[in-house]
C-alpha cells in the first residue's frame, strides 16, 4: 500500500515505524526509527533529531514537523490523512520525501 502527503524535508529512508499520538506513550521509540504522529509541537523536538523520518497527519511546509525536519536533514512527509491508523507500529515502511511517499511493508 501506498500512503501520499505533502513533502517537507527531502530525503529517503527506510525502517520501523513508531506510532505515537501522545508523548506519554514514546517509550517504546528508539533513535532512528520513523516517528509517525499527528503535529508536533517544541516537546517533540528530540525525537524528531533522533528519528531517521518523520509522518504527520496534519500540517504543511510551514509546521513545526516540517522545519525542525530541515533543520536537523530528517526526511519528512505531512498532511498524511490517517497515517497514524494506516501505519501499524513496529511496521516496516519505506518513506520517499521527495515525492511524499510512503511505502507500507507486510
């Protein structure tokens, strides 16, 4: 399956998938897995360093997702309707943030 969402942060990756709604429930993240969420805010600014991608549902180019994504070169996709539902946690996803892309893997 192929998810689409607007492009903010050129790149491409591939890795596991961390589904996170809230940041009480970021522990099972680890460094270099792909955050995936609805919008960020400030809070979330570590784990956007130590992620390798980021996916949120909402935003734009002008997001916080979007703009700490180019300032720390993570690969980045917003606006992905229903992203944190269609992606499963610990997936295996392949993210293409120049064409806004996201490749899910069985």
């Amino acid at each position: 399956m192929i998810l689409k969402g607007t492009p903010a942060s050129q790149g491409k990756v591939k890795g596991i998938a961390r589904v996170v709604i809230t940041l009480d429930k970021i522990d099972a993240f680890k460094p270099g897995d792909i955050l995936v969420t609805r919008a960020t805010s400030p809070t979330w600014t570590p784990f956007i360093h130590a992620s390798s991608g980021v996916i949120t549902e909402f935003g734009g180019a002008l997001s916080h997702a979007a703009i700490v994504s180019r300032e720390y070169g993570k690969p980045a996709i917003v606006g992905v309707k229903d992203a944190t539902k269609l992606i499963r946690d610990g997936q295996k996803i392949g993210m293409d943030a120049f064409e806004g892309s996201i490749e899910l893997e069985d």
